[in-house]
C-alpha cells in the first residue's frame, strides 16, 4: 500500500495530522506513506516516524496554478501511489492526486469536489473534532457514520533530536538548571486570539519569584510582543527572562521546547507543538474553542473566559473591546499553573 496525503498547510493544523498518518499506519502496517506540505512544513513532519518522505508543495497557498497542478500530478504518476488522502478541503488541493490518475481519492466535500475525489466524505458534522474528521479518512466510507464509530485518537508524538537540542541551548547561552516556563505569546490568527502582554508578564513574573526562567517562543512577527513581556519583568529577574522569538528555526523550537516544566500557550501552532511533546500546557483561548481545536495530550488545562459573544472564531473583536482576552485574568493562568504543578506531584508519588 503506498499513500499520498495532501497536507495543511497551518502549524497546528499538521501536528494533529500525525494522529491520522498514524492510524493509516495502525491500518496498513508495512504502507509507505508520502506527504505532500510547503516546504516549511518538512520540519514538523521530519520529526513524525510514520511519514516515510516529505515532498515539497512547490505551489503557494492561494496559487490556483490548474497547468501547474496538471504538470505535477503527471510526474507523480511514476509513484503508483494505491490512495491519496486530501486534507484541505479546497478544490485546487484535489488537483494533484486528480491528475496523478491515483484511484482511490479520499477527503471532505467542499468547493465542489465531485469527480476529481471519488471517495466523498459529507457528514462532517458528526465528527465535532478537527483531529475526528483527520482520522475519520484512515477507514473506509462504509465504517465511519459518526465519532462513536472511531478507534481510540492516537495523540500526536513529535520525536526530539537530542544532539540538536544540546547544540540549541548552547547557540542561544541557555541551561536547565532552573526549571524552564516556555511562553508562546503570538498567534497567526490574529489579534482576537492573542492573550495581553501585560498578563503574559504578570505570569511570567509569579515564576521567575518562584525560581524559574522564561523562554520567550514564536516567529520573527511575535519579536515585538515578546519584547515588551521582558521589558515588564522586574530587572532583578529580568536575566532569567530570554526572547527567542525569530531566534530559532522550527528544529529547535521543538527540541527546546521539549525542556519545558510547563507551557503557557495562545490557542497557536506551538500550543499544538508543545502538547505533541507533552509538556504540561495551559491553553489559552481567546475567540476560539477548545471543543473544535483542542490540545491533544493528557497534562492540559484551558482556560478562557465565558462571555456571551465567545466564541465567534474572528481573527479580530467585531466588537472591538477584546473582553475574552482581557478578562482572563492572570489569576486564572497561574491557578492552572498549580493545578499541573499539584498533578505532577500526585503522579510521582
């Protein structure tokens, strides 16, 4: 069995497709299974074992390119690939497997996708989980009616490179030996999941006057937000505060990451690759929910207000007041702080 999965191209998005890549190979023991993502995705799937070859999606996220797509699709046809696995549900994402003249074409219905997918999945709404219609496509049409028909979710498990880990903390002058509270203040979605730097710091402060250091984490945009959390630390602790936002490639967020006593997250990217590490995580939700997209690993807890406007999934506040960030209040995060804190305890003993 040889598979092609069109991947998504969003960081949390890929890291919750492991649990389908490893149910397709739970089902096809011995399958080799290629998947097809931007090329700034070959990091993430590099560290899933079950993905036997990363190709590079050379085509940009909003490229229609149909002559491109065609041209492709023929150069994957040497491939004899037995199924292909469309994750977006766009219709230029079914192009590819279309043209490869792969037999078996599996995905979600959306923009019209009749004939180029010829193993259809409608019934979306009775599987409420993102990560639920992902693995839903590992088993035949005929099985899968509803989330009570699905195996057991297998979590996502991003391995870590040991060697690359000790050469990151030595590149950016960081050690373990006090115990590592990992921050992820920036969020791709927008401002409407973006918890305040004022609060982030409040936090921050509450572990560093508990003995702990703060790795700041995002991309080159969250530069600013982390900036401004540090500059809010108290300078006598402000040392053990260190930004790495736009400092670290996506091999060594994960590896650093994979240090973490504990991670305080925007419902981000890195708030899925913390949880694929299983690092204990607080998830912070500002316009989403937690009932679509939710962490996948056992020592979470989430927080977010409950005002009657949340969640309206806005990238910005139509009402431009922001209340389920700024309600949130830092009281809560640190509570959730000492619950995973008092669970950790509970385990060891």
């Amino acid at each position: 069995m040889k598979i092609l999965v069109i991947g998504p191209s969003w960081v949390g998005d890929m890291v919750m497709s492991q649990s389908l890549y490893k149910a397709l190979k739970a089902n096809h023991p011995g399958s080799e299974l290629h998947v097809m993502a931007p090329a700034w995705c070959r990091p993430l799937l590099e560290r899933m074992p079950e993905v036997d070859k990363v190709l590079p999606m050379p085509l940009g996220h909003g490229d229609f390119k149909l002559l491109a797509r065609r041209r492709l699709g023929k150069q994957l046809r040497a491939e004899g690939y037995d199924q292909a696995i469309i994750q977006p549900n766009s219709m230029k994402s079914a192009f590819i497997p279309f043209f490869a003249g792969i037999p078996l074409r599996t995905g979600w219905k959306g923009e019209h996708r009749y004939g180029l997918l010829n193993d259809l999945r409608g019934n979306t709404s009775a599987f409420p989980l993102m990560v639920e219609r992902y693995v839903a496509l590992a088993y035949p049409k005929a099985r899968m009616k509803s989330r009570a028909d699905l195996p057991a979710i297998p979590h996502p498990a991003l391995s870590v490179d040991l060697i690359n880990q000790q050469a990151a903390l030595t590149r950016h002058g960081l050690d373990t030996v006090r115990p590592v509270l990992v921050l992820c203040p920036g969020a791709e979605f927008g401002p409407a999941k973006r918890w305040p730097e004022g609060h982030y710091a409040v936090v921050a402060q509450q572990h560093l006057d508990e003995g702990w250091q703060v790795w700041i984490f995002g991309s080159g945009k969250d530069v600013e937000v982390a900036n401004t959390i540090r500059a809010r630390i108290n300078p006598l602790t402000r040392g053990n505060c260190h930004v790495l936002a736009g400092k670290t490639n996506l091999h060594e967020a994960i590896d650093l990451m994979a240090l973490a006593e504990r991670v305080i997250s925007n419902d981000s990217g890195l708030m899925h690759i913390a949880a694929a590490l299983n690092r204990p995580l607080i998830g912070v939700y500002g316009s989403t929910s937690p009932l679509y997209t939710p962490p996948l690993a056992e020592r979470v807890e989430i927080v977010h207000t409950d005002i009657e406007c949340r969640p309206c999934f806005k990238r910005t506040c139509k009402y431009g007041h922001l209340k389920c960030l700024l309600e949130l209040k830092p009281e809560l995060v640190i509570a959730a702080s000492k619950r995973l804190a008092q669970d950790s305890e509970q385990d060891a003993s």
